[in-house]
C-alpha cells in the first residue's frame, strides 16, 4: 500500500508529538518513518537541523534530518526513510528544530512507509 500521513512538523519553538495510528498492529517494535523536506523561497540561506525521536524503555532513540533554506525561486527537497523502535505504550514520534521559519515554512512531512513485529 502507500505509506500513511503522519502529520507535518513545523518551523516553530517546541517539542511537536505525532501519535501513531491505531491500525498500526500493537505487536509492531519498529516504524518506517518518512521525513519529506522541502524548501526553497524561504528568507536568508542557512543549514536548519531537525531532531526526530521516539523513547523507549526511559531511553531515545534520535535520528537527525539536515536541510538549507534559500532565498531563491525554485524547491529542492529530500525524503529520508528513518526506523525507530516503538513500544506499546506512548507510540509516538516526537520533533524539534531550532529553525524557525515565520513565513512560508514548508516544514517536514511524515509518512509511515512500514513497520517490524520483531527483531532482526
């Protein structure tokens, strides 16, 4: 099937949480999670960085996403696939980013591309 949407992280201040559906299995330990990132036409040219993670047994589990804003008229974008462990309590994917974008933010898209039920 198509990978699923998740929600959109922002360029804003503050930790953003996205719960994991329900029809996602309860015996699923892994998610496929996909951060699709673009920008372009967005204010001075600077690296931004967004932290992505899930916790697990009292510990993080963080994956990083890299990306640039520039002034210019054109989009460029990029669409990692990250895999993090889940339990079956607090199934969710938490966001930060220090880049805050006030206009035109073209933020970061997540998609649920898939998910384990056990460990390899």
């Amino acid at each position: 099937g198509n990978p699923v949407k998740l929600g959109l992280i922002n360029s804003t201040s503050g930790v953003q949480s996205f719960n994991l559906p329900d029809a996602l299995p309860m015996n699923a330990n892994m998610v496929g999670i996909i951060a699709f990132h673009s920008s372009g036409n967005e204010g001075s040219s600077r690296e931004v960085l967004y932290r992505l993670w899930t916790e697990v047994s009292g510990a993080e589990h963080v994956h990083f996403l890299y990306g640039w804003r520039y002034p210019q008229s054109a989009i460029s974008f990029q669409a990692p696939e990250f895999w993090f462990p889940i339990e079956k309590t607090g199934r969710t994917i938490k966001a930060v980013t220090e880049s805050r974008q006030p206009f035109n933010d073209h933020g970061v898209s997540l998609y649920i591309s898939g998910y384990f039920d056990s460990y390899f």
